[in-house]
C-alpha cells in the first residue's frame, strides 16, 4: 500500500527529506500521494521528495495533476526542490505560489537523481511509463516566478510534462531543461510574458514517436531564447547520446505569439534531439515578430520529413540533411516578413503559397529538389549543387516577384522551371527580375531550363547555361512584356525549344549560343 | 540575419574550365521553336549561334507573326562550322514593318571559306500576306544556299552572299507581292562565285538589283508588270537566262568594259540562236558601258511575243 502524507503549514527544518515510497525501487508499490498545499519551505535550503511505485501522486489535492504543490511560503529561501518519482503513472502538480527557489527538479523514471545536475539513465529496464508532471512558474499573479533552474527529465514511454513559465506582468527568468528519453512523450512548453533578455529554455527528446509543443506568448522586447532538440542541453550529463537516436517523433508544433525572441532548434545526427521522421512533420507558427528561429534537421537518412510552418513574420533559418523534406506554406498563405534560409541536403524543399517580403534563400547539396508555389518574392536567392536537383516554380510566383536568384550547379542533370506569374495590384510598380544559372564543372549531365512569364509586370530575365553536357532552354511570355538575355555555352550541344512569345508587348528575347 | 549552421553550402565555383574548353571545340547550337505571336509593342529577338548551328526547322520554322501595327525585329548571326549545315526559317505574317536580318559567316570569318550555310526566309501566305518587311540576309562561305518565298507588298530586302570558285552558291527568289525591293542601286543583291540566282516575280512594281561575281548564272522569270531589274555582271563567263511575260519591265544590265574581265555574253532566254534585242518591244540600248533593255509592250502584246523577244543577246559596245 502506498502513503498519503498531508503537509500542514508548519516551518520546516534546515533541510527536509520525504520518503513516500514503497518496498522497494525494483518493484515499487502503487498509491504514494503527497498533497499540498501548504507546504512551507521556508529557511529551508533543501527539500527532496522521493516517492516510488504506481500512481503517485503530488499535488495539492491529491488527485493526479491536481492543483498546485506549493513551495516556500516566504521570499528566497529554498534554494533547491528535488521530486523523484519512480514507477509508473505518476503525477506531479507543482505551482511555485511564492517561491524564488534556486532550483527545481523533478525526476520521473526508474532511475535516481545523483547530485545537483541529475541525470537520466540508459537502462532500458529501467524506462517507466506513463509518467505525467505539470509545472508552473509565475504562471499568474499568485506565483512567484523568481525560479533560476528549472530541470524536468522524464524517462520512459507515454510521458507528459507541461511547463507553464512567467506570466505577461512577470517574466521567468529561469532557465528551463526539459528531457525526455523515450517513446511517445509528450512535452508541452509555454512561455508568457517572457521580457528579461537572454533567457534559454532547453527542450530535448530522444525515442521515437514524441510530441512537442512550444507556445511563447507576448512581446518578448528584450529577447529570450528557446533551444529545443538534443545538442544544447544546460546539462551535459543529461544529453541524450547518438544511441538514442530511434525517431520516428510524432506531430510537433511550435506555436510563438510572441516577439524579439531567437529560437533554436537543434535536430542533429550526432546529437539525438528529435528527429522528424517518416510521414511525421513538426510544426512551427509564429503570431508575431520579429524572431529569430534556426532549425538544424537530423543527418538520419530518412525521406519524408516536413516542417510546416505556417503565419511567420520572422527571421528564420531551416537546415536540413539526410532527405529531409521541408515544406513552408500550406493552405493558408504564409507570411515572411524577415528574412529566411532553408537549407537541404539530398532533401526537398517546398514552398506553397507563401509571401516572402524580406531576403529568401533555398538551398541544396547532393541532389534534392525545391518546389515553389505562389506568393509574393522580395528577393529570393536559391542554389542547389551536387547530384542530380530540380528547382520547379511550376505553379507560378503568383503574387509581386522583385528580386529572383536562382543557381543550379553539379555533374548530373539537373532542371529548373521558373513561372514568373506576378500578379501585383500596383501594375507597373515592380519589375520582377530573374538571374538564372546553370553550371556543371565536370561529367555530361545536362541541364534543362523552362521559363514562363505570365506575370502582368514587366520583366527581366538573365539566363546562363554552361557546361560538358546538353543544354536546353524553353521560354514562354504569354503576358506582360519580357526582356531575356539567354546564353548557353559548352562542348556539348545546346538548344533552345519552345520559344515563344504569344501577345508579348514591349518584350526582346536575346540568345548566344556557343 | 547571422545564422551560422554547421553545414552551409560552400561556394561552388562556375564553370570557368568549361567555359573555356567550350571555345576549343564547336557544339551544336539549335533553336528548333521561336513563336513571336501578335505582339502588342515592339518585339526584338537576336540570336547568335557559334560552332554547328541550327535555327528552326522545316516542319516548324521560325515564326513571327504580327497582328497589329507593332513591329517584330528578329536578328540571327550565325557563326558555323565546316561540316554542319546552318539552316534558319523564318516566317512572317500580317506584321508591319517586320525587321529579318540573318548573318551567316564562317568560323573563322573569311569569305569564300568551305562552309554550308542554308537560310529560307517564307514571307507570308496568301492567306496572311507579309507587308513591309525588311529583309537583310549575309551569307559568308561557300555552298550558301538561299531561298527567299515572299508573299506581301513593300518587302526591302538586302541580300549578299560571298563565296569563290570551291563552292557553288545558290539564291532563289519567289516575289508574288507588288512593290517589293531586292536589293537597290547603292545594295545591290550580291552574289559570289559561280553562284546561281533564280528570280520568280509574278507581282508588279517590284525592283531588283543584282551584282553578280564571275561565272555566275542567274534566270530570271517575270510574270509581272512595271518591274524593274538592275543588273551588275563582274567577270566573263556569267550567263543570264530571262523569261518575260507582263508588261512595262525594265531591265537594266551594267557590264564590265575593260581588262580580261568583261562581260561576253548575255544569254537572253534558252533559244541557241538570240534574237535580236530589238525585237519584239524590248528596246536594248548603251550609253557608256552600260547597256539597259526596255520592255515597250505596255499593252496589247502576248506572252508569246514577249516570249520571242526575250530570246536576245546583248552586247556592250
């Protein structure tokens, strides 16, 4: 049988040590509720709870994820708050109502918490499931927010933590570290009110079939930081090694409504951090700007992945290796106001229906593909090298295009199909420019070219194709008048098919071929 | 924006050895598809093509078609090989002052150089007649073979072709507009060596101005009327075949009068025996070294009889 133990207010001693455990860690017991919530830390420079076995509880109210576990009744005196639960379906409800503590901890898993940094273990037998843990942090006006290290590991499959940090009228101003090790975990991150600059908060996951979610609220004027995935973990003891590289995470968005902030996301094949695999996808959406966001994919060698991100009006940077398909836009048109940099190898890029209005820059290495699909293009730069790669705007860039850029270089075949379809209200007004390149500095592979202007703006186009293999070179101006200077030279043969200007007005096409 | 990944793209440098390599060895150069459709404004294509060049073809020429008032200027240099042929259609319909001009030389520029070269130039249909067309068309090398089909009124055309005694050019002209111009006093229609011109003209008020170079044969079959032909001979041994029908030609011959050069003969139809010029209504007469024959028939008289009369010789003074 578990325990319950009530905490009554009452002042602690210099340190307190709770065990609400069963016989043993190995084969824990079920039922140890520990319920608030008047606990009273204060002048307590320690306190640690230990429970073990199945389904216990900490909460204020005893019922799992209940209410609040109160900390520290007085300002600035607990320094350190350990939870250990170890067993299965645990649940841990922790407000920090009044306290500044130094640190935070909550262990959920087989494993025991060895010193101030933690750690989670490696031994699978020692994986427990089901595990849930919400924390908040000055989440309202009745907590302090004070908190300098907030550490959550939870080790284990079907795991949930959920932090709620600062509010709009008081910043957290700790440092988050958030671990999960194992299979569909769940952890769910939201950030309010976030003002103090220079604030990290580290996501990690390792296993497979994850969920994270990171929701950042409010103007974050001076800056904050959010480092999710597996290679900046505040604690090195505590990184998810290349071992626990197992993928296949589920669904993971990123939902960010605040402002002035950098988020990192670190997906690396050294590191595990969370890899998105499969049909998988990871989601990124930001409210409002601007922000600073950086995504390195995995290295596993897996095709499929997605990044959706979707209303964007920041900074943002995509990079991607091993097949990673990364997709921007969907059925909502997605906006771009800052700049951004997607960057693959040997994976896909998509773009549907997304505005760009700041510095744009696609690029692949060894292979892959890039498909772009409406919107407005302020000034796009794309470039693709190594094995055979495609770039296809098929579809048009159907809103204002300023400034396009697009460089295709490698031994292998590679084709490029560019549809200016600008379509501005202020006719006139932009003059949509494309700098197109084709290059291959060995091998016969060729390149092929197919252009389309159907945009109502006057356009200008500079075409170059170089290189051992075949060249050929398609243009079509339906619309809107085109001026296009073509050159196509190298030791194999060249040619220009389907040259056509069909009720071209004001429009010249010049082409040297040699 | 200063992201710094781990794993950028290096900078790939361009093709600067390909480049380079591709000015030692010719490729092939083909532009198999070029539509300029009823533009709105103002149009201009230039092509250049250096090494084995290809532009159009005869299934589906180069086309420009203009439906309004908006002129198409399309522009070829074509800089070929020794053993590939060049070969460039081009059509035109409807368009106002539509602007040709094809320049196809040798690789290494010199005239008179081993060369195919071969341009068709179709100007129009019945259906949808050329007008106003301005033709240029420079042909340097041997075995340049030239087919201008015009149909449409107030073509200018400026055709030269260079080439000597190693290879055989040809020129052949099919004009069923009226008003048109080959060539003119100052830019004459100018032939190489031992060239072969063939001129068909069925329109009225056409002009023609030719030089021809030495050992050149150039026929001449006019079904019109008020046409006038302008003709330059440079060397001995040139040959003139007319046929007339129509009425109030004129014809216009220049000959060379001094050094081994001269002109020797005109033969002025196929009959073995010329008639006299005088005959029939064709007035042959010389002032200087130059010779010219007038067509008097302006009315009344039948083809057979302009037949008759244009078996003549003449000979400068």
């Amino acid at each position: 049988m578990g325990q319950k133990i009530q905490f009554k207010a009452s002042v602690m001693a210099a340190a307190i040590s709770v065990m609400a455990a069963g016989p043993a860690l190995a084969t824990p017991t079920e039922g140890n509720i520990l319920v608030g919530p008047d606990l009273d830390t204060s002048g307590v420079s320690t306190v640690k709870i230990d429970q073990s076995g199945t389904g216990n509880i900490t909460s204020s109210s005893g019922a799992a994820n209940g209410a609040a576990f109160i900390v520290d009744q007085s300002a600035g005196a607990t320094t350190a708050l350990t939870i250990q639960q170890v067993g299965t379906t645990n649940s841990l409800g922790l407000r920090s109502y009044t306290s500044d503590v130094t640190k935070v901890q909550v262990f959920q898993g087989a494993d025991a918490e060895t010193g101030s940094t933690g750690k989670l273990g490696t031994d699978a037998t020692k994986l427990v499931n089901s595990n849930s843990a919400v924390v908040q942090i000055g989440a309202d006006a009745t907590q302090r927010a004070g908190a300098t290290d907030v550490f959550l590991t939870q080790q284990g499959d079907n795991n949930v933590a959920a932090t709620f940090l600062g509010r709009a009228t008081g910043a957290f101003t700790g440092t988050l570290n958030l671990l999960q090790v194992g299979n569909g975990n769940l952890a769910d991150v939201v950030v309010n009110g976030q003002t103090t600059a220079g604030q990290t908060f580290n996501i990690g996951q390792s296993g497979g079939n994850n969920a994270l979610s990171l929701t950042a609220n409010g103007d974050q004027s001076t800056g904050m930081t959010l480092d999710f995935g597996g290679l900046t973990f505040g604690r090195t003891t505590s990184l998810p090694g290349a071992s626990d590289t197992s993928g296949n995470n589920n669904v993971s968005s990123y939902t960010y409504s605040g402002a002035n902030s950098t988020l990192n996301g670190y997906f690396t094949g050294s590191l595990a951090g969370i890899n998105v695999l499969g049909t998988d996808e990871f989601k990124i959406k930001t409210l409002y700007g601007p922000n600073n966001i950086q995504v390195d994919l995995a290295s596993a060698a897996a095709t499929g992945n997605k990044i959706d991100v979707t209303n964007f009006w920041s900074n943002f940077a995509i990079y991607g290796k091993g097949g990673a398909a990364i997709n921007l836009g969907g059925s909502g048109r997605l906006s771009v106001d800052g700049d951004l940099v997607v960057y693959a190898n040997g994976g896909s890029i998509s773009v549907n229906n997304t505005n760009f209005y700041g510095r744009s820059d696609f690029s692949t290495a060894d292979g892959g593909s890039i498909t772009y699909n409406g919107g407005d293009v302020f000034e796009m730069s794309v470039s693709q090298s190594g094995a055979a790669h495609s770039f296809s705007s098929t579809n048009g860039m159907s809103g204002f295009v300023e400034s396009s850029k697009v460089t295709q270089t490698g031994p292998i075949v590679n084709s490029m199909v560019v549809n200016n379809s600008s379509a501005d209200n202020y006719s006139g007004f932009y003059t949509p420019s494309f700098t197109l390149t084709q290059t291959s500095e060995t091998g016969g592979g060729g390149h092929a070219m197919t252009l389309y202007n159907n945009g109502n703006d006057s356009s200008s186009w500079t075409v170059a194709q170089s290189g051992a293999g075949a060249k050929t070179l398609g243009f079509t101006s339906n619309t809107g008048s085109a001026v296009i200077n073509a050159t196509q030279t190298g030791l194999a043969s060249q040619s220009a098919t389907g040259i056509n200007f069909a009720a071209a007005s004001g429009s010249s096409f010049t082409l040297a071929q040699r | 924006m200063n992201f710094s990944p781990s794993s950028r793209l290096a900078p790939s440098a361009l093709a600067a050895a390909a480049l380079s390599a591709a000015s030692l060895v010719w490729a092939q150069s083909t532009l198999d598809h070029l539509v300029v459709q009823a533009p709105s404004a103002p149009v201009t294509v230039q092509i250049t093509q250096e090494g084995a060049g290809k532009l159009g073809a005869s299934v589906e020429p180069i086309t420009l078609v203009s439906a309004s008032s908006a002129p198409i200027s399309l522009t070829v240099q074509q800089i070929g090989a020794f053993t590939v042929a060049s070969q460039i259609k081009a059509y035109t319909a409807g368009a106002t002052a539509n602007t040709i001009t094809l320049k196809q030389e040798t690789a290494d520029a010199t005239p008179g150089a081993v060369n195919d070269v071969w341009a068709k130039l179709l100007l129009g249909t019945q259906a949808a007649p050329a007008a106003s067309q301005h033709v240029t068309l420079l042909q340097i090398g041997d075995k340049a073979q030239a087919t201008i089909e015009s149909e449409g009124d107030n073509l200018a055309a400026t055709i030269i072709q260079h080439g000597n005694s190693s290879g055989v050019s040809s020129l052949n002209i099919a004009s069923n507009g009226a008003s048109n111009t080959y060539g003119s006093a100052g830019a004459p229609i100018t032939l190489g060596a031992l060239s072969t011109l063939a001129i068909s003209s069925a329109g009225d008020n056409n002009s023609y101005a030719i030089s021809l170079a030495g050992d050149s044969t150039a026929g001449i079959t006019n079904a019109g009327s008020f046409n006038t032909y302008n003709i330059a001979t440079q060397l001995a041994g040139d040959s003139l075949a007319l046929a007339i029908s129509g009425s109030g030609n004129a014809f216009t011959f220049d000959f060379p009068t001094t050094g081994t050069s001269q002109y020797k003969a005109v033969a002025w139809g196929s009959a073995a025996t010329p008639a006299s010029v005088t005959s029939g209504n064709f007035v042959a007469q010389c002032g200087g070294s130059t010779c010219w024959v007038t067509d008097t028939s302006s009315n009344g008289y039948t083809a057979a009889n302009l037949a008759a009369a244009a078996n003549a010789s003449v000979t400068p003074r």
